[in-house]
C-alpha cells in the first residue's frame, strides 16, 4: 500500500508528456523515480555546455538592473542543477562584463572592495546607481524647462525701420501733361504701428513664451 501511494503522488505531480513517457505496466515507487531521474540526467553534460555558452553571451542591453541580474541568476542555477555549478565569484565577473555603458564608472567600486562583495551586494549597489541615475536625469530635463520658458521675449525680431516718407503726397491730385513723369496708381506702403514698434500678437498668443 505505500509503494502504490508513492506510485500515485509520482504520477500525479509530473507533467502529462513526462508520464506518458515514464509509466509502463506495474510500476513500483523505484522504476517510476529511476525513470524520472535517468530523464533529467540524461545528457545533462552536452546540455551544461549550451547553457554555459549562453550564460557567458549575456549582456545587458537594454535590460533594467534587476531584469539583468534575474536572468544572470537563472542560467547559474540552471549550472548546478546539470552538476556545473557558477561560484560566487565568477557570478560577479559576469555580471560586472555585460554591464552597460553607463555603469562603467560603478565597476572599480565594485573591483577595488576587499573582500569581494557577494552576488546580492553587488545587485543591490547596481541598483542604487540606477535610481541615482534616474533621479540626475529628472533634475536636468526640470532645469531645461525652466530656462526654455525664461529664454521667450529675446527670441523677437527687431522692428522693422519706418521710412519717413512713406504717406508723403496722400490727398494731392496728380497733375497731367507737365514733365515727363508718368503718374502711377501703385497703393502707398502701410504705416508702421504707433511708436515704431512691433503689430499687435494674434489672437490667442502669449508673445512671453518661447519654445522649449
């Protein structure tokens, strides 16, 4: 009766396709977990070289700290699982070799430590160099904003010159056959706004702010 409750819990907390390939007519609790163990052992060396080749080809890319450290820890316990364990301090080297550009300058904090630090101290400190960064980035776009909004009156043209004979002649009538000059009916040029300065905004404009 204990062997055929071993049997049960061995069936029922495997995977469908692992049962199908694991069961055969009357099992015992031993043939059933020697079938299982010779499965996950079975070429487990070829296996740890793919995993091993793939493990040292992580870099972090794109990948956020915590995304990068989670997978670097994924492929080393999946090592020592297939009996080719990762210590703790190769863990280190590789985690400081895929770093990005932008945490080059916190690797001879990490090197210059005496002892080591683990592979959990060294995610922790990666990790508050990334929120240090994150929070530099914040304070510089706040301080663009705030001097693109001051930089706005300055960026107007000056006015344009007002020539002062410009309306000269309004009101007389042109005289005809004296000289050789041949009157014209060309519109005078607009007059410049009072003060010679620049034409009212448009509506809706606030001519106190430039773009950022």
């Amino acid at each position: 009766m204990a062997d055929h409750a071993v049997v049960h819990w061995l069936n029922t907390t495997v995977s469908p396709e692992l049962l199908d390939a694991v069961m055969q007519h009357e099992d015992t609790a031993l043939t059933v977990w020697t079938a299982i163990d010779g499965l996950f052992h079975d070429n487990h060396l070829a296996r740890a070289v793919y995993v091993d080749a793939e493990y040292h080809a992580i870099v972090q890319g794109d990948m956020t700290i915590m995304q990068y450290c989670t997978k670097l820890k994924t492929y080393a316990d999946q090592l020592r699982d297939l009996g080719q364990p990762v210590t703790e301090t190769q863990q280190v080297f590789h985690l400081r070799r895929g770093l990005g550009r932008q945490y080059h300058g916190a690797i001879p904090h990490i090197t210059v430590r005496t002892p080591p630090p683990s592979f959990l101290q060294t995610r922790s400190f990666l990790l508050l160099e990334e929120h240090r960064a994150e929070q530099f980035a914040r304070q510089q776009g706040a301080h663009a904003l705030v001097a693109g909004r001051g930089a706005g009156p300055s960026n107007l043209a000056p006015p344009a010159p007002v020539d002062p004979s410009a309306g000269r002649g309004r009101g007389r009538p042109c005289r005809r056959g004296r000289g050789n000059g041949v009157p014209t009916n060309s519109p005078a040029p607009p007059l410049a706004p009072p003060g010679g300065g620049l034409p009212p905004p448009a509506p809706g404009t606030n001519s106190w702010t430039g773009l950022v």
